[in-house]
C-alpha cells in the first residue's frame, strides 16, 4: 500500500494535523463572512436615520465604517420624501461584497496552496492524472476541496449539483478534453503513462439532526443520498467504457461528507469493482484512534484500518490516495472542534447569496455560496428551484431579496468568447427574472450579471445590475 503522507504538526493536536494551516483558513473564512454578515445591522441602523436632515452624510459614514463602501446616492437622495429601498440596498451591498471578495482572491490568492505541483506528481504516482469532485450544490459543501479535503483548488476539477447527481454528458466531455490535452499536450502527462480519470461524488449527511438537515435533494435521506451518487458514478463509467474502446475507463471515489463537523467517510471497493455503500472509512474514528499516537504511529494504523475494513480491494495507488485523503481531513476535523466546539452552530442553510453560470473557482467557503451550474436556466431548472426555496426560508421570509450572481468565465484567446459570455449572462439573467417573476416583481430577487476572463487570469468584471444604479453597474 505505501506510506501515508506525513505533515508535521505545528500546534495541532493530532500528530497529522496542520493547526498554523487551520488558524490561517480559520481567520480568513472570519474575514469573509463577517463582511457580509455585517451588510443587515449595518442597514438597519442606516434605516433609523432615513428622516435625519444630514441623512446622506450619516448613511455613508456608517457605510464606510461598517461595510468599508459608500452607498449609491441614487438610493438614498429620495429618503426624507420617502421609504428607503431597503430590498435594493441589501442586494447591492450584497453584490459590493462578493466583488470586493473576489478582488481579493485574483489579486493576492489568500488560499493559495504552495503544494500544488507537489499533489499533482502524488496524484500521478497514486495512478491518475486528474481529480474531478462533483459535491452537492449545498453551500455547506463549498468548502469541500480547499478546507475538507485540504487540496489545492486550482489542481482540481469541481462542478457542484443539486444532490450531487452531474451531468454525466458533460464529465464525458470534459474526459474527452482531458484524454485530448494528453494526446497533444502531454498535459498534465502524456498520454503513454498508464495513469487514470478519478471521477469523485461528495454526498453529504447531518449528524446532529439527520431528518432534516441532510440532502434536500434527496430529502435528507442519507441512503438515497449515497445511492445517487453511486449511480451517477456507475452511469459515468459506462458512459466512457462504451463511447470509447480499448481499455478506456476511469476510477471512481464515493465520499460522504458530514456537513454538522466536516468529517469524511469513504466508501470501500467490491470485489466486483463497485462501491460498498455499507463499507466505508469515517475519518471521524480515524481522529479519534489516533489523537494520542506520533505521527508515524498514526500513520501505520491507518494504513491497516483500511486494509481491514475492505481495502484489499483498493490498488495500491488509490489505498494510498484514500489515505492521503482522510489525513488531510484530519485537520479539518481538529478545526472544527477547535473553533466550533466540535460541530458548526449553523448546521442549516446559510448561503450569502446563489451563484449560477459558470465559473466561481474563487469559493472556497462553506454556507457561502448555492451553486447552479448551467449554460440555461432550464437545464438548471431543478438546481436552481432548491436554491430559490432555500433562499426563500433565509431571506425572502424575512423581507429581503435572493442576490443571485450570474457568471459566466471565457477564455479571452478563443474568438468572440467574450461576446458570447456576455450573451449567456443576459439571457440567463433574463430567464431567472422571468422564472421567478413574483419575486422578480416585489423586489425579492436581484441579479448581478459578471464574466472573467480566465485565459488572462484576470479578475471578474460587472455587465449589469438589476439595482439600477451607476455604482452598481460599474466599478467600486
């Protein structure tokens, strides 16, 4: 099976675990949600000023001493003749802060890993050439691969769906243009090392309230959960195995993810070649063995847990990468119980805000972002009626709008790729006003329309608002 990889504790308490890593992402996830969180109290003490005769001076000192922006003075020149506009200023600041956020991420890549080449030539030696992880589309799971999973974000594939049930014929294609780069690139190997496509589903479950605060899209039934994503993966599989001949195929990885403490299972190998849904390591007892032990201790007896707990069905380099993966879960796990007594307060839905199209690699953040990935709205319809319903519960019960972010990223060296970005952004745009028009029209959903430019390495840029501002429309 190999060695397990081993990183030297620097104040954490497990031997495995990284606590200078932890206290780092602990501040900066700190950062980014407070930034937000602090948007509604901010408002409201703006709002119990709206009839004060120096009403504009107070409002963008508050503003900038609370959110560290200025206000649209469209919104609030009008405020001693009438109500604020609350449902618009909240969508604003709402979209202030995410491009804020993602200035931030493209200009200084606060949760840059430097062991990016290092995963990819582990990755290789393991047996495989690329990682694609499709979670769930849930916001808890937004974190899965820079914080659960620990890995460099920019070396691995995502796409998250509702239940994490992917577009199977969009993983083929993107096979397709894996194998490709490979023929006549030799990117990220060539294509005469006999290494794989690791295709992994992340599921998750609650295990402080499981009826209720599982899957959604499954509704919270971690069984059903679990089987979805195995058929996806099954269905992938065969996909590839039956468009492509001689030998082609890929690995699959089942891991379900507690979304209550960040703890991971991995589901283990028939001898068939399936997935045991029954059989599974659960990174949560690997902890918990192994807090006491050193590192190499720690190491050598995960290393005989999972070959006894169904690992002899493992190849060597995929025993050796479900190692490399529940060690690095280790930290997450330790950082849960250190900053969040052992489980997160928020253990429901949280989002900030839902972001559709293409793009967001930037999100690295649990209870951040809802994702729907799509290229129109009635691909995505079943994704994006699960974020609207949870959006409904957080905000619109309380007054306040969905701030929906449509994104579509291009790369500038194709021709008329940015045309084109620009064009979905509108018509997406167009379709969720349309779809959602009851919102739309009592002010409860707002739209921001952005694309990147991701050959250029750019940061984002802002089309449009639907709060119509000049502010909101262009730059900070």
């Amino acid at each position: 099976m190999g060695v397990v990889p081993v990183r030297a504790s620097a104040t954490g308490r497990h031997a495995l675990t990284r606590g200078d890593e932890n206290a780092h992402l602990f501040g900066y996830e700190r950062s980014i949600k407070e930034a937000f969180d602090s948007i509604v109290p901010t408002l409201k003490k703006i709002s119990a000023l709206q009839h004060e005769s120096d009403f504009d001076s107070q409002a963008q000192g508050i503003a900038r001493q609370h959110l560290g922006f200025e206000l649209p003075a469209t919104l609030l020149d009008d405020a001693w003749v009438d109500q604020l506009d609350m449902r618009s200023l909240f969508a604003w600041c709402v979209f202030e802060t995410y491009h804020r956020f993602c200035d931030e991420v493209f200009s200084s890549d606060p949760l840059a890993d430097k062991c990016e080449a290092q995963f990819q030539s582990l990755l290789q030696d393991c047996g495989f050439h690329l990682l694609d992880v499709s979670p769930c589309a849930d916001g808890r799971l937004a974190h899965v691969i820079r914080y659960v999973l620990r890995l460099p974000y920019k070396a691995v594939r995502r796409r998250s769906y509702a239940g994490a049930m992917f577009d199977i014929e969009d993983s083929l294609e993107k096979w397709v243009r894996t194998e490709l780069a490979r023929f006549r690139e030799g990117q990220p190997n060539t294509a005469d090392e006999p290494t794989r496509y690791l295709k992994a589903v992340v599921y998750h479950h609650s295990s402080v309230d499981p009826e209720h605060e599982g899957c959604a899209a499954h509704g919270s039934d971690t069984q059903k959960a679990a089987q979805g994503g195995l058929e996806r993966l099954i269905g992938f599989r065969q996909a590839v195995e039956n468009m492509h001949c001689c030998g082609a195929s890929i690995d699959c990885l089942l891991i379900g993810m507690d979304t209550d403490t960040d703890a991971i299972r991995i589901h283990m190998p028939t001898a068939d070649g399936g997935i045991d849904l029954e059989k599974y390591i659960d990174s949560q007892i690997v902890y918990e063995k192994t807090v006491h032990m050193n590192a190499g201790g720690a190491g050598q007896w995960l290393i005989e847990h999972i070959r006894e707990h169904g690992g002899e069905f493992l190849s060597d380099g995929m025993a050796r990468f479900v190692a490399y993966l529940l060690t690095n879960n280790l930290s997450q796990v330790e950082y849960v119980r250190n900053y969040y007594g052992g489980h997160y307060s928020d253990i429901g839905h949280a989002e900030r805000f839902i972001g559709a199209g293409i793009g967001f690699e930037e999100v690295q953040l649990r209870n951040l972002t809802f994702f729907a990935y799509m290229n129109t709205v009635e691909e995505a319809a079943a994704d994006l009626d699960v974020g609207i319903k949870i959006f409904t519960g957080l905000n619109v019960s309380h007054g306040l709008p969905v701030p929906i972010v449509v994104r579509f990223d291009y790369h500038g060296n194709v021709p008329g790729a940015r045309e084109r970005a620009e064009q979905h952004c509108r018509r997406v745009s167009d379709a969720l006003h349309t779809r959602y028009r009851e919102l739309s029209d009592r002010g409860l959903l707002h739209t921001l329309q952005v694309v990147r430019d991701i050959s250029a390495a750019g940061q984002i840029e802002i089309l449009d608002c639907s709060v119509k501002t000049t502010a909101a429309a262009g730059a900070h």
